[in-house]
C-alpha cells in the first residue's frame, strides 16, 4: 500500500486517480521511481528498445517466472490499474528474499510501454513489441494523438534502452490486476482466476438514407437510418442474450444526421462492439449481424456500409497456472471464480511466448478509467498473497504433494 | 414564374434557394419588391404592428376573400416555401383585374413576419398574432438566437406598422404551397386538397444508465440508455405502422454520452415526433409512448424523464372550401387528393377565424427548407389556376349551377 501511495503522488487526480500517459514527464517520474525500488530489492534492471523495464533476481542461469502489468494510466485513470500488478510483483519478490526461501528459478517484475493506448496506438504496444508482434521501428515510428512520435518521446525522458526485442521469452508469466468489471463483487467473489480474453470484434455501420421532413413524410415512405441504427442495437442486444455465456454487444455510439426532432436523418453511424471467449461464436455474431445489415438494407431502401474497426482473435490462458491461481486461493481462504476478462491485458500478450495466466481482484462497481476506481486493501492483498503462492509454486517453492503445480509448466 | 424569379434574385443560394431569415436586411429587400408589386396592382397596402403585410383590392365594403402565406425563409431555404403562396395571390388578382370579372367580395393577398420560426420562436409568428393568439407585446420582444429582439429589428427594416392586431377577420383564407412531402409525386397526383393539418407532439427524453466498459460487463448486469432509446426508436415506429392512416412517428435526434465505441453510455437522449390529423389517435400513441417508458425504465433499471418541447392540436379545415378546391382541381382537368398537412402553415392560424382551406401542389422528391426543393412550372401553373377558381367561387365569381359553391360560407 506504500507503494501504491508513493506511486499515486506522481500526477495524482482529485478523487483519487492519475492521470500518466505514455512516455510523458509523468510517466517518467513513474519509471524513476519504481526502477528505484527494483534496485533496492537488488534486481538486475534492463531496459529494452520500447521502454519496457524489467527487474529480474540474479545469480540464476535459468529463465525467470516473471509477473509485471503496466503503469501508464488514461488522461483520467485509476491508481490500481496496471500499477497493482507492477507493485504487488515488488511486494512478492521483497517477501520472497525476507523470508529466506530457496527458489529453483528466479523471479522478476516488469512494467510495459503504453499499455492504455491513450496517446499512441495500438495499445498494450510494449508487450505486443515484447513478444514479437510488432516490429520495434514501426513502434518507435508512431504518432500520438498529440502529434509527437514514440521513439522521440522516449528518447526525452530517457528510455530508449538497449536490451533487445523481442525479449527473452520467461519461464512463465503471472499479471494480477484489477477486474475492472462488476462480476466478482456482484457474487460476492474476492478471486477471479482469469482462464481467457474475450475476442474483440469491432465494428463501425453508416447507413445512408434519405433525409425528410418528420411531418410530410408517410412512415411507408421513409427511408430513416435513425431507425435501422435503432434496430441494428437491438438485434445486437438480443444476439447476446441468445448466445449466453459470455457474450456480449454493444452500441457505444450512434450519430446522426441532422440530428434534429422534426427532421428523418440522412445519416446515422454507430459501432457495434461484440466479444466472445469463443472464437467460434465470435464470429457466428459477426455473421449474423451482417446478415440483418443485409435484410435491413433491403426492407429499408437503405445503403449500408460497415467497416472494421478492430478484430483481435480471443486469447485462452495456460489452464495449469489458471488451476494453480485457482488452488491458492483456496489455501489462503479466498472464495475463487474462473472467468474471462473482458478488457485486454499485457498477458495476453505473454501467452503467446510462454504459459500465462492472470488473478483478478473486484473492483467496487465495475469501475475503472476512472479516478473513482475503487478496491479495498483487504481484496489487493487477498490478490498479492494468491499472486506470491502460484509464482512460488512456479518458481519451485513448493516442493510439496501438488506434484502437478510444482512441475514447472513449460512446453 | 417572372415573380418568382425576382424574389428568389434576392439573397440567391447556390443550387436555387434562398436565404432570407425574418427581419433581415434580406428580408427588407424582399418585402419592398412585394409591396411595390401590391401597389402595381392598386391594392391598399395596410402593415401592422408585427410586420404583416395585406394588400386589398379597394372600393368594397364587406371583407375580403384573402390567400396569402410567407416570403421569409429558412437559412438554406427553397424558393417557392412561402413565396408560391404570396405571389400566386398576386398572379389571382392580376389575373381578375384583367378580365374584368366583378366580383361581390374583394381579393386580398398577405404575407405574414417570420413563418419560419428559424431565427425568432415561434413558427408562424406573424399570423398566430394577427388571429390574436399571442399577444403583440410579447411577440415584439422576443428575443432570437443572434441575441436580437423582434421589435427592434422590425424597427430597423421599417415594417413595424400601425395597422391594429389582431387584424380584421376575413370573409375565408386559401393559401398555395408546395407539399414539401413526397406523396402527391409518389401518387403522381397534381394538386393536393388539404382538409387538415396534423396535430404534434415532441417530446425530448433523458434516459440515465450506468455507463460501463463494454468488455467487463456481462449483459444481465447492464442499464444501458443506448439500448433503451434504441427500443423506444423502434416501438414509436411499430407504433406508427399499427395505427396506419396519417399517423407517423419520428426519433431524428439521438445523443449519447459519452459515445464511444467500448463502453456503455451513462446517458442518452432522444426525441419523438408523434403526429396524426386525429387528436383522439394523437393522445392514444403519447399514452402508449409513456407506458413503453415506463416499462423499459422498469425492465432496464434506468431513470428516464420526458420532456414535452411542443404540443398542438390538429387543425381541421373547412370542408366546403375543401370541396371548392377539389373541384377547381377537377374542372381544370387535374388529378386531386384529399389530404393532410403534416407541416405548420399560417392557414392553421387563420382557421381559427374564418373558413379556411389549402391547395398543394407537388415537391420532387419531398425535398424541402433546401436550395433543392423544386416544383415543376406546369404544376405551379395548375396550382395557381386551382387558387384562382376557389377564391371566385367565395368572392362571388361564379354564380353558376354550383349553388353551394357559391354561397359564401361564412359561419
């Protein structure tokens, strides 16, 4: 809680938040500050070719568990996003060393470049360049909302190191963060054991119809985009009811044009987000929505055009670690929940390398980008012991009868 | 067609139209070229105190059949909105004075300030005044959306006259005007009989949600206000096509916040425009609308409150200056429809006080309040003739078989 105090200081929002965006004096401040404490718990400090840093114990000749997140935050962010999964890897790694334990690997922390994707797109950019997913020039090549190119942003507050991406792939990757959504407080669950990312399918729809006085005009003969986008937000909303599970949709947006009371609209443009834990059905939705814009178009006397705005496959985590997160909560007393996450995450990007997995705590609400994000100190604790129990079993601290737990995962 | 031309040579718009907002210097020069051609004719020219202008054939001594309607536009206004009304009056009384047809009734033509509505709330200002259904005080200090008041600027363009309001009644009002609505050109229909104009009903709701990330959050916890307004979009709809007839139902504004793609809107904001030449059916769809609010606000979880912006009854014209025009239109060898207006115009005002009726005539494509709208000159032709037949028929001009058409219908 120190930690996550200190941190808080720097760009500190009335409310409670921050606001740190990516490769600003703020964030910089951020990366002193927490490079400092990795240094004081005598970690080996690299710094890589995108800003990532990484703080790793020394003296062993094999890879590390590695745990980190990030600790930019959105222009008006929370102070436990990302940050908890940087510092709670701190607090680990400080018990690990007081208590004396001998471990088989080493441990380490990291904290990854432009994780919220606020200034510079895409997001979780660090960790994508980290693994390989996208070439470090192309990174460093990026222009920010604000004009301003990655490479030169990192270059003024002094981060654009020299260890090379990709990096070294680690034995394992652990990220406790946040849920940033409702359902663990919902059900009254302190322990989320994160088993998947939800795809993310965006899309953004223009129809294009006529325009026409609201009064002159008989419904027979109208031609109204308000009422396709109005339609199309409703499908969507029943789809997910349909699919179940995890499935969701959303209109987040609608504009139309005019956009006045007595006038039909000539335009209306609205996005439809819709996510899955299931590829499959993630793009069953996908199929079904184009089909009603289809059906729409025709019964409507509409143009319809849609566009893609983002698509990312969904990402399904290493069940041995989701049970080994799943165990020690139930050790330490927690009541635990398998579930996806909704929102991306730097370990996500991990799974591509090598075993992941990830530990939620709830946030009161469901909220977050947002300074009022809330978790209580009982619930960041509860995460941290259960983050220290499963690095520790896959770091060989726990040489005991979970003979399947201790055995290092890798593949 | 010469008159038109010459109206629309002042404050000419790019593609035809005209922009011409109530007292404006535009507006002036526009009213000085109608006075002029007033005088040409020797008509008594009388302006009141909020600008009207009524020009009257002199030497009789009972009241006038008057036609008459608008020469201000909106800012990107067509060019027969209005000024068909006005200048085919003028065309009548020429077309009278040159056959030397005696009449028992004089003719008189009027326009009438700030029909519009676009620059000084409300529409239809002028003649709501001269029927005295708002006080002049209140109309000359009204204040418009440059910050300027009505009295002042009437001052300034020196059309604040001493004739009194409310004005004289007339014998009985016929105003020509174009559809603005695609259904006489849909029906291939020239000349429309209106016999009412749709009453209104706008009402602007607020719908509170709870905004969240469209990711973390599963659909049974959601209240989310872009799916609420997307129902309520779609039942107006479902509602107008089950009551049929003349009802219609438009959402043309929507406004969500914050409107992004990923996450779920706390707030959004909507219009419905209700409309029915039937007040009984007009009441039934806004309790029907409310219930619906009711329940949704009951089923989601949300809080969402209604807000009338404008309310009217239906205006029923006279039927027997209906019959007048739907037989001048017959008699000329014109296709005719009874119909309603599902725009305002300044006959509903003086369908207070005396036997009033309109003629329409057709819009290409609907299309109007746009540089755009346009009507054919034979269908302009075939309007003026219809408005020339009913106004003789009440003035006394054809003592024909038509015994019921001739006799004045004064009540």
């Amino acid at each position: 809680m120190a930690r996550i105090d200190a941190l808080h200081e720097i760009s500190p929002l009335e409310g409670g938040g921050n606001s740190r965006l990516a490769f600003t004096d703020h964030d910089k401040a951020g990366r002193d500050l927490v490079v400092a404490w990795m240094r004081d718990l005598g970690l080996e400090v690299t710094i890589d070719g995108i800003g990532n840093v990484v703080g790793v114990q020394p003296g062993f000749d094999v890879s590390p568990v590695m745990m980190g997140s990030h600790i930019d935050t959105v222009a008006t962010g929370g102070r436990f996003d990302g940050n908890l999964g940087v510092l709670s890897g701190l607090e680990v790694i400080e018990a690990v060393i007081e208590s004396g334990e001998q471990l088989t690997r080493p441990l380490a922390v990291g904290f990854f470049s432009n994780e919220e994707g606020a200034r510079f797109a895409p997001d979780m950019m660090g960790s994508l360049v980290y693994v390989g997913g996208m070439g470090v020039e192309e990174a460093l090549d990026t222009i920010g909302i604000d004009g301003k190119r990655v490479g030169d942003e990192l270059e003024q507050i002094g981060y654009l190191g020299g260890a090379p991406v990709p990096g070294t792939s680690p034995h394992a990757f652990v990220e406790l963060h946040v849920e940033q959504g409702p359902v663990l407080e919902e059900e009254g669950v302190t322990i989320g054991a994160v088993e998947s990312v939800q795809g993310i399918s965006w899309t953004e729809i223009v129809i294009e119809g006529q325009s026409n006085h609201a009064g002159t005009t008989p419904i027979r003969l109208r031609h109204d985009p308000a009422y396709v986008a109005a339609e199309i937000a409703v499908f969507v909303r029943n789809l997910a009811l349909r699919f179940g599970g995890d499935q969701v949709a959303t209109v987040g947006r609608i504009d139309l044009h005019p956009n006045l009371v007595n006038v039909v609209p000539a335009t209306a443009t609205l996005t439809v987000d819709l996510r899955n834990t299931d590829e499959g059905f993630l793009a069953q939705a996908e199929a079904e929505l184009r089909a009603r814009l289809v059906e729409l178009a025709n019964t409507e006397g509409v143009a319809i055009s849609a566009n893609v705005l983002a698509r990312f496959e969904p990402v399904v985590f290493d069940p041995r670690i989701v049970d080994l997160v799943e165990r020690a909560a139930k050790r330490n007393g927690h009541s635990v929940k398998r579930m996806p996450s909704g929102a991306g995450h730097d370990a996500q990007m991990f799974a591509r390398v090598c075993p992941t997995a990830m530990v939620f705590v709830p946030s009161v609400e469901g909220v977050s980008h947002n300074p009022a994000e809330f978790t209580s100190v009982d619930d960041l604790a509860a995460g941290a012991q259960v983050l220290l129990d499963t690095v520790l079993s896959l770091a060989g601290g726990y040489p005991s009868q979970e003979a399947h737990a201790s055995e290092p995962p890798h593949e």
